[in-house]
C-alpha cells in the first residue's frame, strides 16, 4: 500500500443469508475495488429480510460502520447494491465518507477502461445520468465530489458544473453517439452483404477471452488479470478453410450488472446481437462457475440473443488441480471444449468446432463482369482465382458460401454438349 492509496470499507446487506451468489458478490465488490485502485479495509455484512428504506442497511449498522470510519480515517464506503438517492443522502449523514455503490463502481473502472472514441463518449454519458439523479436528490454541490473512485474518467470535469450544464451535455453526448451509431450501421450492412462469418466471444469479466482472441488471431489485445481489462469491442479478420471469420472479443459480464449499464454498452454488445455464433468463454478452474454461467445467460437473454448459437470454450485447464479428471468434467458438461488460451491447448479443435457452424463452400466456374470480380476479389480475398480476362469480364474459379455461390448462378460456365 502506497501513501496515496484509497482506503474504503466493503458493505453488503444478505436477505437470504450470505447465500453462495450474495457471497460471490461481496467478493467481487472486493475485485472491483482492487481494479480501480482501492484498498478494502474491512468488509461489513448484516442479514436482514429487506433492505432498509433509509439507509439501505439497519441503522445501527450505519452507526457501527460509521465509528469504524472515524476511528481509521477511512474516506470511502463502498456498498454492494444499487443506491437510492435519498440512501445516499441519508448515508453521508450518518457516515463521514463517500459513498460509493456498486454501479458506480462499475462505472468508474469503465472509465479507466475506456480506450476508443465511442467508449469514452459511452461512459462520460453513463455517468453523467447515473450522478444526475443522485445529485438532485442530495441538493449538494458538484463540487464536493472530490478526486478518487467515481469521479475519475471523461466526464470528472462535468461533475463539477451546474446541472443544467450537464443535461446540455447529455444531449450533446446522445447526439454524437447516434452518429457513430450510424456509422457502424454501415459497416455492419457491409460485412452483411459479404456473408462474412460473425463470431463473438462472451463471458464473465476476466475469463480469458481477450487472450483466445490474441491466440486464435494475434491480435496484440490487452490482457490483464483484473476485471474489465477490456471495454472497448476489438474485431479481428480469420481465415479459415470454409471461409473469412470476423471474431470480436467483447466486455465482460459480472454479477448484478445493472440493466441501465447493459442498456448504456447496447452500442458496443451489438457485435453480440448480430454475431452468427457465441463463443462462450469460461474460466474452468473458477469455483463459482454455475453461477457465473447463469449469469451470463441471463445477460445474453436480456439483450435479446438467448438462443444464438453458442460452443462453449472452458478455459484455464491449465489451472486445474493434477488430479482432475478433465475428460469426464468436459463429457459431462458436453459439448465443452477444453482449452488453454495461455498456452495454446486444444486452440485447434476450438477452431475446428467453429469452421464446423460455418456454411460449407462450394467450388464453381464462372464469367463475371469485371466489376463483379473486382469486389468479390476485395470481400473474399484467397477465395478467388482469376483464370482468363477479356475487356469487360473475367474467367474465374472460386470456392464460396453456398448463399453466394447461388447468386453467381447465372455466371457460371456451361459445359459443352
């Protein structure tokens, strides 16, 4: 621990009773405050049936987490729910501290994440109408927000504005997302048109997909073992015996992600929404990975794409205990494939799995304009094989997807009588 590190407390009230899913929470509120750079102290709990509608937590437990604070000087409360305004308001004056709650959170290591123009225009806009009805409802200066978690990012100037300022500021946001919207609209109509294969990879946060990606494609990604290492969608070109594959590596799910984050990133999952087929990325030597899965699927259901396709690659075997019997877990939970993004095992039966979704091509003999050809040659590159050009058409032989392969139909070559 530095001098300048950020020291908080962790809070999370159990209405089932520190059920397995509510205790993988709290431990994942710990792995979110250790990716945006905060050291949890000490971890607060109390069951209750329902929240409470003040505080969220009993009072007395307010006071109890209160004299922690003042006693070691701890500047941050991190609480494992979504807040309430009036909560948050209630809260601070009780507790001598930020409060931060999970959403927040969440939103504060996207905007570490954040690389490209769309993800920061993404986040800045998440964050503003996540702080806007909490500000209202505290009636507090802007200003008091000072420097550490959930002030951090595109948007920590706008944070100290008036509130008028920051909804001017949100349509602007708005307007210019619908614009990159647009614009990968276009992009994705293009690749429709191709009939290039679509492949998302999808997973709970640090499963280890950016690392397939980088192994299956080389794509150079960063990769980290910390949660949301990647926000940004990173799409990468394969070629594959039955064709051109795009694989995308997406941002990861986690427990509890708030509907109106999912819904702020809807932008960025449509490589998930539009994708031929999932590959769903888990970390096999995870304890919690049932719930993790559930979770995902949950998230998949939501934004629509519940019944795509999916091949589920079980990472990390490599971190399995030696006396795991692989074969049997992975037959069980058939049809998994084993593999070690890390060192490359099985990456070949993966890819084999995937090709194996894809429309076989078929091989034919046709006259094309020359036009024709050129943009065929430009979408399928090495698929292509000019055999004979005269002033205005081209004598070729290609192996394409059946769909194409149709519409070339008219071209094709007639064998003589």
């Amino acid at each position: 621990m530095t001098r300048d590190t950020e020291l908080a407390v962790a809070v999370a009230l159990w209405t089932r009773g520190g059920s397995e899913t509510e205790q993988m929470r709290f431990d994942e509120l710990y792995s979110l405050a250790d990716t945006a750079g905060v050291e949890v102290v000490e971890g607060f709990t109390q069951v209750r049936s329902s929240p409470d509608t003040r505080y969220y937590i009993g009072p007395g437990k307010a006071e109890e987490i209160a004299d922690y604070v003042r006693d070691h000087e701890i500047g941050t409360v991190l609480v494992d729910a979504e807040l309430s305004p009036s909560q948050v308001n209630n809260l601070e004056k009780v507790l001598p501290a930020k409060i931060i709650d999970r959403s927040e959170l969440i939103l504060d290591i996207f905007a570490n994440r954040a690389n490209s123009r769309e993800g920061k225009l993404q986040v800045e806009l998440a964050q503003l109408k996540y702080q806007l009805p909490k500000l209202s409802g505290r009636g507090r200066d802007l200003s008091r927000l000072a420097g550490g978690i959930g002030t951090r990012g595109p948007g920590e100037t706008k944070l100290e504005v008036d509130r008028r300022r920051i909804r001017r500021r949100i349509t602007v946001l708005e307007r210019e997302l619908r614009e990159v919207d647009r614009q990968r609209k276009i992009l994705r109509k293009r690749r429709e048109k191709s009939d290039i294969f679509q492949v998302a990879l999808v997973g709970y946060t640090n499963s280890g997909k950016s690392t397939l990606l980088n192994r299956l494609t080389d794509a150079g990604t960063y990769t980290a073992d910390a949660l949301f290492a990647t926000l940004d969608p990173l799409s990468r070109r394969l070629d594959s015996a039955n064709g051109t594959i795009i694989i995308s590596d997406t941002v990861g799910f986690i427990s509890g992600l708030p509907h109106h984050l999912i819904a702020a990133f809807r932008a960025t999952l449509e490589v998930v929404v539009n994708a031929d087929l999932l590959v769903h990325v888990v970390d096999i030597a995870q304890p919690q990975l049932e719930l993790r899965l559930a979770e995902v699927q949950q998230v998949l259901t939501d934004l629509g794409c519940g019944n795509t396709e999916q091949i589920v690659a079980a990472n990390k075997v490599d971190l399995l205990p030696e006396d795991t019997n692989i074969e049997r877990l992975l037959r069980d939970n058939s049809p998994w494939i084993g593999v070690s993004a890390l060192n490359g095992h099985n990456i070949d039966r993966l890819l084999e799995e995937v090709t194996s979704h894809m429309e076989s091509l078929v091989s034919l003999r046709a006259t094309v304009p020359l036009e024709l050809f050129k943009k065929l040659s430009k979408e399928h590159p090495g698929q292509i094989q000019p055999l004979a050009f005269t002033s205005d058409s081209v004598d070729i032989e290609a192996s394409l997807p059946r769909q194409l392969a149709e519409t070339l139909e008219r071209f094709k070559k007639k064998t003589p009588c």
